[in-house]
C-alpha cells in the first residue's frame, strides 16, 4: 500500500469574498472527494487563495500517480480560471 498526502494551493484571483472563496473551495472538494481522496481545507483566510490538504491510500506507486494525474486534469478542466499546483508525497 502507498499512502499519497498533498497539497493544492488555488489562487483565485476573481473571488471577492470568503462567502465566494468557501463557495469555489467546497466546489473542489465534493468534485474530488468522488475519487475517494480525505479533502481538508486548511489555506488562508485570503480570499485569493486557497489550499487543500488530501491524503489517499493505492495499491501502487503507479496507481498513486495516475490519481494525481486525474486530480491535476480534474481541476484544470472544471476550473479553467484559476491556477492551481499539485504538491505530494507518496509513502
């Protein structure tokens, strides 16, 4: 088993409000927490950024990639607008 813990950090540069930045934060993480992935939001109260800490277990250190692949396509293709980067370690 490999356990993969991470980091997404979001700069959203068009929120406003912390209402909107929970709004896009929570948006992430129920279309993320479908792939069976422990979402936790622990960025800052900056309205402009966000960062969510994720851990998942894999049968594989291939198969922990491919995850991390499809997390990265996931939050490109449903977030276009805003930048996002994908730090992990898998153990």
């Amino acid at each position: 088993m490999v356990l993969t813990s991470g980091i997404i950090h979001a700069e959203l540069y068009d929120i406003e409000t912390i209402k909107g930045r929970r709004r896009i934060v929570s948006s992430i993480k129920s279309r993320l927490s479908s792939r069976n992935i422990s979402l936790l939001d622990i960025g800052p109260g900056e309205t402009r950024e966000a960062d969510i800490a994720f851990a998942f277990l894999s049968h594989s250190p291939k198969e922990s990639a491919e995850k991390i692949a499809k997390i990265e396509k996931s939050l490109h293709s449903v977030f276009p607008q805003y930048d996002f980067v994908v730090e992990y370690e898998s153990i």
